[in-house]
C-alpha cells in the first residue's frame, strides 16, 4: 500500500516503519520521528533514499498543502527529490486539484527550496474582446548566479503566436533587464509587431552612477492591441551618467522620444545635455552655480533647433530658531542660445540676463491645550514671501521645454511660475499663506493641518510661454488656495485642495483623495473637478473614483475601481475580482474595462485575467499584483 511520507528541509521521512534508505555504507530499515518543520508531503507506494539529499519516490504525489487539506498534488510514477540542488523532477506528471487533472507534462521540474532553476513556469491565460484567448507558456532559465532569462511562447487565438524574451542581470556594481517581444504577421494588423526594452543602473567607481533606459514598438497601437494596461503617451528612451566628488557635481544626458498618442506633440530631443554644479558654504552665505549646456534637436523641419546656454548662481543665507525663520536669496540667470543657420538671422544668436530676489520667512507659534482628557498642541504659521524679478523681453527667445505650472499650495513660494529652462517669469509679488497644525503633546503625531493663501501681484506679469502678453485686464491677485490634510488615525488620511477665483467670484477647482487603510479593508475615494477660467458652466475635469480591497474572511478577498467622468457621463474605468486563498494556493479573477477618451473614446476595451499560484511550486499567470497595485492606491498582497 502506498505510505504518506513527508519531506523537510533537510531529510524525509515516513509516517510508516518501511522507508528504504540506502545510504552509502549503512543501508537501513527505519522510521523517523523527529519534530520537524513541514516543507512539503505526498502519498508514494516506494521512497528510495538514496544518500542524505536524494530521494525518489515511485508512484506518488508530491504537495506543499497540509496532508488533511490536500487541495492540489503533482501526481507520477517516479518524482525525484534533490536536496543539493533543491530541486525536485517528476516524469508523466500531472497536476491534480481536487481531484481534476488540470495540466499533463512529459517532465516538469519545480523548487523545493529557495535556488533558482530552469524549467517551464505554469502559463498565464487572458482573454479580451479583440484578441480572443490569450495563453503565455513561460520558460526559465537560469543561466548563472548573476543573471537569467525567461522566454515566453504566447498564443493569440486571433492574432497568431508571438514570443517574449526577458534576460536579467544583477552584478556587484550593475543591474539590468532586455526585453525583446515579437509577434510576425499579426492577423488582425495585418503586419509584424515587435517591442523592445532595455534598461541598466548601478555604479562606475565610487563616485559615478549611469542610468539607461531605451524603449521602441513597432507601431502605435501596439499596448492598445497587446499590452497589459493603456497605451503610454509616448516612450522616453534616456541615456545619463552623473559625477560627484565633494561639492562639485557634473551630469551627462541624452533623451528621446516615440510618440504613441498621436495628439501629444513630440517633445524636443536632448543630444546631449552636459551639466555642472558646485556648492558652497560660505561664511555667511550659502553659493550654489548651476551650468548647463543642450543641443536640442526635432524631426520636424519647421521647428527651431539649436544649442542653449544656462547659467545660474544663487546666493542666500538663512537665519533661523525654533520660533522663525528668514531667508533672503538672490538669483543671477543668463540664457543664451546658437541656433541652427536655417533660423531668422535676429534670433540665430539672442540671450539675455535677468536675476531675482526674494525674502521668505515664517514664524512658528505654538500653545498647548488640554480636550476630553487628551493633552495637544496647536501650531499657528504665518509665512510671508516677496519675489521680485524684473521684465527682460523673451518674445524672440525659443521655447524648448518651458511649460506654465499649473497653480496649487506650491506655487505660493516658488521663484518662477514657469518649469523648463527657457523661460524666466517677470515678477513683483507678495504672497501671503497661514497654516494651522495640530499635533498630540506627547507623541508629537499630527492629526491635521490646514494652510490658505494667494499671491498679490504688484505688478501685472508681462512675460508669456509665446511671447510678451496683454497687461491689462489682469488680476491682482492669484486663485485663493486653501489645502486640508487630516489625520485622525494612522488608518484614516484625507487630502483637499481648493482654489477660489476671485475674479469671476467662482470656484476654480476642487480634489479630494481619501484612503482607509484597516487590517481587513482598503478603501479610496477621490474626486477631481476642475473649471476653465472662464467659469461659464464649461468644466474641462470631472471625475470620480472609489476603489477598495477587502478580506471578506480569512481566504475569501475581494477588490474593485470605478472611474466615473461626469464630463462625458460613462465609465472611465472598472476593475472587479476576488482571491481566494489558502495555507497552499490561490486563485485570482479579475476583469478590467478602461476607456481611451482621447484616441478611442467609443471602444471601450475589457479583459479577463485569471492567476492560479501553487505555494512552493510555482504560478498559473502574470502577477497580478502589479496591475492591482497600478489601478488600487495602497494595494499590497
């Protein structure tokens, strides 16, 4: 009759007196009964051991489930158990759960310890309205300690067979990954897809970090047809090194871009950009110089393409206690550029100088106050910051890869409203803020703040990303922002921001993001709304999402998103799933339906995934996991 028997870490034993060892000078009869820590068990009618880190086992199965809860086992007239290499085989095996036979293999190897190894991984199975069933047959091989590779057949009921390639690398100094996917003579695009990936980090020496990134498809509806999640806006593929050694720093970047959403204007390319910095403290000072040389470069012929010159020195000095602080600053900039001999002959070579001042300070006072028999302390922050940078005319300079930043809690202290390096905002400002926080007296935690202010401009702006702009008509002052963070408990956080128009006397916009985060349940709730600025009932955002994760009991788990756009009135997003889950498996089922409202607003997309994992030895699909994380804030497994 066949025996149980059960194998640990270091040896295996039999529940009855007739396991067969055959050790090399001392072959017994014998049974084992010390106190051991389960690492796996099965039924086999003969278990040969053959010195004191092989066994084989001969018509028998082999699960890493508890022998009372025996939910799935790998069935085989011979499975081999290898304790050296902590590794484990079994010809004509066949996975069983329940009783069913799920999946047949001539020979399957699996881990019965924590060393890699090479040997098919259980496919993935997908599907979605457009590609039909989607099934990945991965394959591992471990090539060496520092690096591997995985290559994965995929078959696409409707497009054809496609393979993915993966090969990793982890050295002392480097680490890195390639991805190579192909897909010939796709039978729904009629033609061959491809995308490819490289990226690498790490360091050269003890001072000098490199970072790589490329990234390439073969169309622009490659993710939409093929990949896991929405299609990007474009790919950025990046070349960079940075040097330091004590307060001088030097950088090196290349950068370019695929455009795959076909309303995103290409941005320009960097080849290259060289960087320098060096910072100092001086007696009384605190000197940081900046300098910057790009070459900017486009496809398009029409676009102005040449080389820009930065340079930058701050200087400040910063008084503080426990009660303020005060720092004044100063901030020299010079741009200049050389552009290309096709360009108009005035702006071949333009540049100008301006600089900035500014004096930020805050003072700090603070009461402590008993409630309910809980002893806090209250915090109140006036903060005052002037800005002054005189008008100096860029109307004729390019504009590379300056942007206006939109306004929010941050603005109020910034030195440019501008982001990019193009574009210096002419300014004469005064901005006022308040906040209030409120913390526990012993422990310090803080359970909420709240900051309001605005910007008074003492001057109209007359600088634009464009060129000079119209003076009259502005406003005074900026949007009125008031900010609200609330803590209550470590498992309760709110965030709200909301700027008041004080022109057109309406609210300009208003967010939200909430999260619980309990021991059985995650939830998120948040709302973005935004209005343009001329607040005739003409709202350019407006959505709502509500997304959770929930353990319904201690196997049974269920999780979900929906993104709803008031604007156009339907499902942005939706996901649903469940796990389930025991001591040794689990079974995950998730549906996904994401809308592309800009490319392809009336074709909703869906797919259905579905991940079994067999604990200790392997997984039916992709992790899953990523893509919760991706669509659930806070999600972990």
């Amino acid at each position: 009759d066949a025996q149980y028997y059960v194998y640990t870490k270091n040896y295996a034993y039999s529940a009855a007196d007739d396991l067969q060892q055959n050790l090399p000078k001392n072959p017994e009869k014998g049974s084992e009964t010390d106190s051991v820590k389960l690492f796996a068990q099965g039924r086999a009618e003969r278990v040969d051991v053959s010195n004191k880190s092989l066994a084989t086992l001969k018509q028998a199965t082999y699960s890493t489930c508890p022998r009372d809860g025996e939910d799935w086992h790998i069935a085989s007239g011979k499975i081999t158990l290898n304790q050296e290499t902590q590794q484990g085989s079994a010809t004509h095996a066949r996975l069983e759960m329940f009783g069913v036979p799920l999946f047949y293999t001539p020979y399957i190897r699996f881990p019965i310890g924590s060393q890699r190894q090479s040997g098919f991984l259980f496919p993935y199975i997908s599907y979605d309205d457009i590609s039909g069933i989607d099934l990945r047959i991965p394959y591992y091989l471990n090539l060496a300690p520092e690096y591997d590779a995985t290559l994965t057949p995929r078959i696409l009921g409707r497009r054809g067979v496609a393979l993915e390639t993966e090969f990793r690398f982890l050295t002392e100094n480097q680490n890195g990954e390639l991805n190579v996917d192909y897909l010939a003579d796709d039978d729904i695009y009629g033609d061959s897809r491809l995308r490819s990936s490289y990226k690498q980090s790490g360091k050269i020496g003890t001072n000098t970090t490199n970072a790589i990134g490329l990234n390439y498809v073969s169309d622009e509806e490659y993710f939409d047809d093929l990949g896991d999640g929405g299609a990007p806006d474009y790919l950025r593929s990046q070349i960079s090194f940075n040097h330091s050694r004590g307060n001088l720093s030097f950088g090196f970047l290349s950068e370019g871009y695929q455009i795959i959403n076909e309303n995103t204007s290409e941005p320009y390319r960097r080849l290259p950009q060289l960087s320098a910095q060096y910072q100092k403290d001086l007696q009384y000072l605190q000197a940081d110089f900046a300098a910057q040389i790009t070459r900017f470069d486009h496809d398009e012929e029409t676009k102005i393409k040449g080389d820009r010159y930065n340079l930058d020195l701050t200087l400040k000095r910063r008084f503080s206690s426990m009660a303020y602080f005060l720092e004044p600053g100063i901030i020299l900039a010079n741009r200049s550029y050389s552009l290309e001999e096709n360009q108009p002959e005035d702006s071949q070579s333009n540049s100008f100088n301006t600089w900035t001042a500014y004096i930020d300070s805050a003072v700090f006072l603070e009461r402590d106050f008993s409630l309910f028999g809980r002893d806090y302390t209250q915090s109140l922050e006036p903060r005052l910051f002037l800005l002054y940078t005189p008008y100096e005319d860029q109307s004729d300079i390019p504009n590379f890869d300056s942007s206006e930043n939109g306004f929010g809690a941050t603005q109020l202290f910034a030195t440019n409203r501008f982001s990019g390096g193009d574009r210096i905002s002419d300014a004469n400002n005064l901005s006022l803020a308040i906040t209030n926080r409120l913390f526990h007296k012993g422990s310090g935690y803080e359970y909420g703040n709240i900051t309001i202010g605005e910007i008074f401009y003492l001057q109209p702006h007359q600088v634009g990303i464009g060129g000079n702009i119209d003076t009259e008509g502005q406003e005074e002052n900026s949007n009125l922002v008031a900010q609200f963070s609330l803590y209550p408990t470590i498992k309760f956080s709110s965030q709200m921001e909301v700027l008041w128009n004080h022109g057109e006397n309406f609210v300009q916009s208003v967010s939200f993001i909430n999260q619980y985060s309990g021991k059985d349940l995650l939830l998120n709730l948040n709302h973005n709304w935004q209005r343009n600025d001329s607040g005739k009932d003409a709202d350019t955002t407006d959505l709502s999402e509500i997304s959770f994760d929930y353990k319904v009991t201690g196997r049974w788990r269920t999780f979900g998103k929906w993104r709803y756009s008031h604007l156009h009135e339907r499902t942005a997003e939706s996901l649903a799933g469940f796990r389930y889950q025991t001591c040794c498996w689990s079974a995950t089922l998730v549906k996904q339906r994401y809308l592309d409202e800009i490319n392809k607003p009336e074709e909703p997309s869906s797919k259905l995934m579905l991940q079994l994992k067999f604990f200790g030895l392997s997984g039916i699909g992709k992790n899953i996991n990523d893509i919760l994380s991706e669509s659930i804030s806070g999600f972990k497994e």
